[in-house]
C-alpha cells in the first residue's frame, strides 16, 4: 500500500484537508462551490476548482482502496439498467447491487444488448472472483443470453416487482445528475458513479432500522475505515 507521502506529494494543503473535500462531495448532494464555502467556513481557503481536481484525482483511487477492503458482497445479484444522456447521445449505466442494497459495481456503455450485458457480467464476476448464487433481473432478453453464456449455472429471477431493490439503487444517482446538470462524459459519468457508490455503501447505515448506541458505533467504524482507505 502506498504511503501518506507517495498519495498526496506534491500537494499544498494537508491530506486531512482534502480527504474531507472528497467525503463532502461524495457523501452529501452538493456542489464544488458548496465544498468550497463550507470549507472557507472552517478556515481553508480552496477554489472550487481546486475541489474538482482533488475529487477527480482522489476519488477513484479512495473507491478502490474500499472495495478492496470490503471484499466480496452478497450471493444474491440484482442488476438493472438505467439510460442517461450525455452530450445529447443516451448511454445506458448498468448497475449491480447485492441482497442489502450495497453497490457492488457500476458500468456505462453505450449499448443495451447482450454484448454490453456479457461485458458487465465479466467485470462483476473477475471483480468478485465467484459468480452469484441467485441473479435477479426484469425480462430483458440480453440478461437470460449473456446468463447462459457467462453464468450457466445461476439461478435467473425474473419475477415482476422481483428487482424492485435495484432499480431503487438508481434513485441517488438521479438527484447527482440533476445537481450536475447531467454528466459532461462518459469518462466522467463512470469516475464519479464508482466513487460515489462505494462512498455510499460505506456510509448507509439503515439509521431507522438502529438504536441511536448502534447507529453511532457503526457510523464510528465507517469512518475509521474511510481514514484507513484515504490514508490519513
């Protein structure tokens, strides 16, 4: 694993400072400039700009330090599929989330097919390293071919209201788009979607489903593994 000093050389303000610009951004529905005034509230004199490249920078690599760290997910996949225009072009951002509602991945593509569905498929599968033991999809014909073809052996769901659980998944990442006023890219859709899922998982607790004791022991423990996995 890479030191404090090899991640954040050659960088002005303190690790600390812009491990939590990244958090804000990701964690909470805001703007940079929104980043930028809440830390100017607390002293840091930062650019929206400067926020921007640190959450370009650093976010990626924060997403893959914790999905390392969290391991394999559930057993049980739901995958769902979503259109979002970029640049006046619809793309299609395929998504992956397990029995609790955690993200296991996310993947824009500019198709709906069963190419496109073989292709995540393959990702999620090299990513986790064992297929599911039950996919739970709707009746798209591309996920029962790219099934058959990647995962012969899983049990494919394909009941209605079955999926409900992913297609809710989709909701956070409508409100970011609206905040955003759509993804510029591709590239950019899939950077900030990667981070923001694991963010996300890290982060959701189910406070209504806790005691106020549990939920603050929990809340203490996502947060000690956010300072492990952005080195601070």
């Amino acid at each position: 694993m890479k030191t404090p000093k090899s991640l954040y050389q050659r960088h002005r303000f303190p690790p600390v400072i812009i491990q939590y610009a990244v958090w804000l951004y990701h964690r909470f529905s805001l703007s940079f400039r929104d980043v930028e005034d809440l830390l100017a509230e607390r002293g840091v004199t930062v650019s929206y700009e400067t926020v921007r490249r640190w959450c370009t920078k650093f976010g990626p690599r924060y997403a893959t330090r914790l999905r390392r760290r969290y391991g394999r997910y559930g057993d049980i996949w739901h995958v769902d599929e979503v259109f979002v225009r970029i640049r006046g072009k619809q793309q299609y951002l395929y998504r992956a989330v397990d029995q609790d509602g955690d993200v296991i991945d996310i993947l824009v593509q500019g198709k709906r097919n069963t190419r496109a569905a073989v292709r995540f498929f393959r990702r999620l599968i090299k990513r986790q390293g064992v297929g599911p033991r039950r996919l739970v999809t709707d009746k798209l014909k591309s996920y029962s071919a790219a099934r058959r073809q990647v995962m012969p052996r899983t049990i494919h769901f394909t009941d209605r209201y079955a999926n409900n659980r992913a297609e809710v998944s989709h909701e956070p990442t409508r409100q970011r788009e609206r905040l955003m006023r759509r993804f510029k890219s591709v590239e950019q859709a899939q950077r900030f979607l990667s981070a923001h899922g694991m963010v996300q998982n890290l982060f959701r607790l189910g406070r209504h489903l806790l005691r106020a004791k549990n939920y603050r022991l929990f809340r203490m423990r996502a947060f000690v593994r956010w300072q492990q996995a952005t080195c601070v």
